[in-house]
C-alpha cells in the first residue's frame, strides 16, 4: 500500500497516479487517508502529554505522603485515574484511526510510473517491440494491425487437441467442471517438458526454485495485494479460512514478510512451478474457448526483491528472460507497455507478452511482468538494512510469468501444424523425446 508519508507530502502528484489509473474517487479517498491520519495523529500528541502528566504526578504522591500532605497526595492519586481514564479513551480513538486508516489505504491503488501511458482499457497498450515488425513510438494496441498472413486454413487448439488426443475437455469436466482439462498422452509430457523448460531456463538465469504450498492464509493475500482487491476472483476454503492461489507470487513473495534482509544480499532471486487456480467469475464466449481462460493451470513465476536503486535493471533483465523463452520456442510474439488503466491494482509499471495464435487471428496475452516499487513491501514490512548507515527502508518488489503454460500449448500447437503432426519447438525436443505432436503411442 501507499505510505501515508507520501500521501501527505506528495497530495497532488498522488492524485495525478490515481486518475492516471482511473481510480474513481482519487481526491476523495486520499483526503480521507490524510484526515484519518490527523485524527491518529493528534490522538498521539494528546495521549503522550497525557501519559508524561501521569508519570509525573506518580513521582510526586510518594514525596507527599512521606511529608504528611496526605490530603494533597489523595488529591494527586485522584488526578492520576482521571488521567488514565483519559488515555484509555486517547489509546482507543488512536488505535481505531489507525485500524481505520490501514484498511482504507489498503483500497487505494498504486501509483504508476510517470513512463506509463495514459489511457483506459487494453486497446491504449503501446507495443515497444514485437518479433513480427518494428513499432513506431506511441503505437498502440488499437491502430497496430500487422500479424502473420499465413494462418488460413489452420485449426484451432481445441479441434487438434480432440484429433490427436492430447487434451481431452469433456473429461475435466465430467471429473469438475469447464475450465479444469485433462492433459493425456503426448499433451501431458507437453506440459511436463515445459515446466522443466522454464524452470531450467530460470535456474541458468540465477533464479533459486521454491516450491511453494498452493493455499495461503489470509495474510499473504493482503500482503501481496490479492485482497481485498480480488477476493471474488480467488477459490476460498472457508472452514479453514484459506485461499487457493492465483500465481506463485504470492506464497514467494511472502517468504519476505515481516523480514529484514541486507542489502548485500539484494537482489534476491526466485522461481517457483505451482498449479493455479482463479475463479475467472464473468468470463465468457470465445475467449474462454479450449485453453484460452482456464480456472486451474500450470505456471512459473520469477519474483525478485531489490533495492529501489536497482529495480530498474532487475525488471529489465526479467523481460529479457521472458522474451529469451518465446524466443527459444519460436513463437511470435509482441510486448505491451500497459496504459494507466490496464494496469493491475497494485503495480507501477507492467508489460505484457503476447504470442500471436494463428488458427484464431489473434494476440493472447501469456506473460505480465510487473515492478510493484514499494507498494507490496509496505504491506509485507518487507525492508532492507542499507550498508552504508544501518538504516533500514522499504525494498522494492517484481514477479512475471515465465511462462503460464495453457495459452503457449496453445501457440504452440496451432501455429506448428504439419501433415505429419504438429511440430515440438527444437528447445523442447529433448525434454520431450518427441519431434511431433500426434496420436502416435511413444
């Protein structure tokens, strides 16, 4: 979350962010946090003096007593419960703006960076570069209209899928419902070669793997951002009070909450494969189709804590791994600098990768690689012991996908379409064993 110290002393360029994100109601919720924290503040100020009168009434009553001003002594014992009757009903009204002011600086967004662009929705991304052409500055989502010719007579994942017996829809949801697949055969070492891909990949780029628990408590909800912010998008286990996760991130990421690292040991880097599991509530048509939006699926994340200094550079490197994967899988694709309002709840600066799927003519995004500044740290208390002063600040949290494995089987199988099967990338032909996707038994 925003810290109450920027929002105070930076009013105005914090209201700036929140319309850039088009947060509704900017100026009202930051005045809201401003005079919340006046309340806690003067509550503070008063509670102290009260405090300091106590303690010093308190030395006083013993010198009464022992020179036999009784009278004066019960009259100072007398002020000292008014007083801390008064403290009471100061810590009270302190402590409940602080409740108040937590939880209401946990509804207001991050701030995006000044290099984000303006706009409202996904057709205001810039494309800042693509395997298929070269992008103009300011190009955006909207007026960019150059994609592969060659994708007529293609069929689509799903229809493949069925021919080769790969992935068989109508089992998952007989077993649970739409959205849950079953991967046989050939789609399932797929998947397996895949997830070994990326992890190996990673491991050559430095990353540490984590393999993480796939249910979180609701603190690292919270201290990520998922809640309260996407609450009605994450599967809920309500006896135990837990929640399934969405990506990696948010286990990862809250290894470091509550946690005070040394700088010499920043950046830290990690990857981890986990099942994912989201809700999806309000998808629908052809954009849930096969595997397009799926409510569980396979992923690896990269997260990284760093210093503020060097978040930059870190968020850099993480989209030159993430482009080095689509690369080695020979798959075309696009980056998206994400506009103010298409950016996720809690990042300052995101950018999207997609790959272009020919048999449906269209972008699909399998990648967000996000620097959260200090918004994530602040809610984890995820800080950094500098090594010049000692003095300990706010490090700067990032994550993306790397990759999210469904809508890559997908490129990966409609754009690969041969008389002899469809093709396995050549980076993933050892993992796999096979050169070609068909319903041969291997």
């Amino acid at each position: 979350m925003l810290t109450i110290k920027v929002i105070t002393e930076q009013t105005d360029k914090v209201i700036k962010g929140l319309n850039k994100k088009h947060f509704q109601g900017a100026e009202e919720a930051v005045n809201k946090a401003i005079e919340l924290d006046k309340t806690r503040r003067e509550a503070q100020t008063k509670l102290d003096a009260c405090l300091a009168n106590q303690k010093k009434l308190a030395s006083q009553i013993g010198a009464l007593m022992k020179q036999g001003k009784k009278e004066e002594a019960e009259t100072a014992k007398s002020e000292v419960a008014k007083l801390k009757e008064e403290s009471q009903v100061l810590q009270a009204t302190m402590s409940e703006a602080e409740q108040q002011l937590t939880a209401h600086l946990c509804t207001i967004p991050n701030l995006p960076y000044d290099i984000v662009p303006e706009g409202s929705c996904a057709e205001d991304n810039v494309v800042v570069k693509s395997s298929l052409r070269e992008c103009k500055e300011g190009d955006t989502v909207g007026n960019w209209t150059t994609v592969p010719t060659n994708s007529e007579a293609k069929l689509p994942h799903w229809e493949l899928a069925k021919k080769y017996n790969l992935i068989d829809f109508d089992l998952g949801v007989k077993i649970t419902g739409a959205g849950f697949p079953v991967y046989v055969g050939k789609g399932a070492r797929l998947q397996r070669a895949l997830i070994n891909f990326f992890l190996d990949e990673a491991r050559k780029s430095g990353y540490k793997e984590i393999m993480p628990p796939t249910v979180v408590n609701a603190a690292s909800g919270y201290g990520t951002g998922q809640l309260p912010d996407k609450e009605g998008q994450m599967y809920h286990c309500e006896v135990d009070d837990l929640y399934l996760i969405p990506t990696a991130e948010v286990p990862v990421t809250n290894i470091y909450r509550d946690v005070i690292l040394d700088e010499k040991d920043l950046p830290i880097k990690n990857c981890a494969y986990t099942q994912c599991f989201r809700r999806e509530a309000g998808s629908y048509g052809k954009d849930v189709r096969g595997l397009n939006r799926l409510h569980e699926f396979s992923k690896i994340e990269i997260v990284r804590i760093d210093t503020p200094e060097h978040s930059e550079e870190s968020h850099k490197e993480m989209l030159e791994h993430v482009e080095g994967l689509l690369k080695k899988l020979e798959l075309p694709y696009r980056i998206l600098r994400l506009c103010g309002g298409d950016q996720s709840f809690t990042s300052a600066i995101c950018y999207d990768f997609e790959v272009y799927s020919e048999a449906q003519g269209r972008w699909l995004e399998v990648s967000s690689v996000s620097n959260f500044d200090t918004y994530q740290a602040n809610r984890l208390k995820c800080r950094y012991r500098r090594s010049s002063d000692k003095k300990t600040e706010l490090c700067h949290t990032l994550n993306g996908s790397a990759l999210a494995l469904p809508r890559i089987v997908a490129t990966i199988i409609e754009n690969n379409q041969t008389e002899q099967g469809i093709r396995v990338p050549k980076a993933l032909v050892p993992y796999c064993g096979f050169e070609y996707l068909d319903d041969k038994i291997d």
